[in-house]
C-alpha cells in the first residue's frame, strides 16, 4: 500500500504517439490524506532525503519540474519546466496482509521444506538489529534470519559466505509464491550481510519482490 503521494512528468508538450513512464519505486513525495490511519502523517521520502543528504543533485529532473510540484519546495523549482508533473494518489486502497505476531507456522514449515533451510527469529525486527542478535546462530547453523515490519513484508537475512546470492534469490521466489492469496503481502525482501560477528553490515544486494 502507497501512503505517499507518486510524482509523474510527461516529457513534452504536443502531441505525441508514444510516450515512455519510468516507475521510480519507494520514492514518495509526501503523504496522502489517509497516512494517519497507518502511522505515516508527515512522510516524504524524496522531501526528506533532499534535505538530509549534502550530495543531493538531480538537475534532469529539475527540468522536468519536480521541484515545483507541491511539497517538494526544498528541491526548489525550476522555471519553464520542459515537461508536464503533478502528483498523483491510487485510486483504491486494499491493505496487504502484515503479520505483528510473526509468519504463521503452516507458512514457515512450508517454507523451510521448500527452501531445504531452517528459520530463525520470525518475528517483526530491526534490519540492523535481528543480524546482530541472530548473526552468531546463522553463522553456525546456515539457517536463515526470516522477519517482518510494521510493513507488509517478507525478509530474508542472509550471509554472503554462508548463502550465495543466488540461493537467496531462489529463496525469496519460493517466499513469494507462498506469500499469495489468503497470505498476500506486500513485498518479499532478500537482505544480505557480510561482516564478522559485532560487525555485520548489509551489503547494496538488496533485491525485492513485489
């Protein structure tokens, strides 16, 4: 579920018999009217990286006019855009599954048959926290670091040494078809780390399946 606003630019102002949309996922700019009921009120991601980040620079989209869309002042607009923008909200609202209590026990054990692998913590966690407190165990054992969010999401944790990335992968496939109908969520997410134990760090391997 999108509770943020998603910005669109069309290039060009004729008329046109093709036209070409690039997606840019989790790039928010600004909550929607309902943000409250999910604990979001005040979002902005593309706002809010803007502001945090001294290397900020996207001079293209500037032209386009993403600076003059509303609530996103601090990028500063652009004059004569060479595009049309706007802001954009989705038609309906049909909230993915979460899952505050951890994976059901039908769904883990079809999941460790599945992937051959056994899982650890299965309960909402901290990205950087549940590889420092399961790390150790998932070092020794090869078992993976399954958990959720207050998001509708799958998580996978993984070290690179003791699960190749591509078994990884193979894994969040077979999460993600498990993770249909009655159980449908948002997002599966491989989350790969390296590191040593009091140092794991995740790695830019991020892969998520939508």
């Amino acid at each position: 579920v999108s509770l943020e606003y998603a910005m669109f630019s069309l290039g060009g102002m004729h008329m046109v018999k093709r036209v070409i949309i690039f997606v840019m996922d989790s790039v928010g700019i600004g909550a929607l009217p309902d943000a409250e009921k999910f604990g979001d009120v005040g979002v902005n991601t593309l706002g809010n990286i803007a502001k945090a980040s001294e290397t900020f620079h996207i001079p293209n989209l500037k032209k386009l006019g993403i600076g003059n869309i509303d609530g996103l002042e601090m990028i500063g607009p652009y004059d004569n855009p060479i595009a049309a923008y706007g802001r954009s909200l989705e038609v309906s609202n049909e909230p993915f599954q979460t899952f505050p209590e951890g994976f059901p026990e039908n769904i883990i054990k079809e999941f460790e048959e599945k992937t051959g692998r056994k899982v650890l913590c299965n309960k909402p966690y901290s990205g950087t926290e549940v590889i420092a407190d399961y790390g150790e165990e998932h070092m020794k054992t090869g078992n993976v670091i399954v958990y959720t969010s207050a998001d509708s999401v799958f998580q996978i944790a993984a070290h690179e040494e003791v699960v190749p990335l591509d078994e990884l992968y193979k894994m969040c496939e077979i999460a993600r078809k498990i993770m249909m109908g009655e159980n449908q969520l948002a997002r599966i997410i491989a989350r790969p780390f390296v590191g040593e134990l009091g140092n794991f760090e995740r790695t830019a391997n991020r892969r998520d399946y939508s």
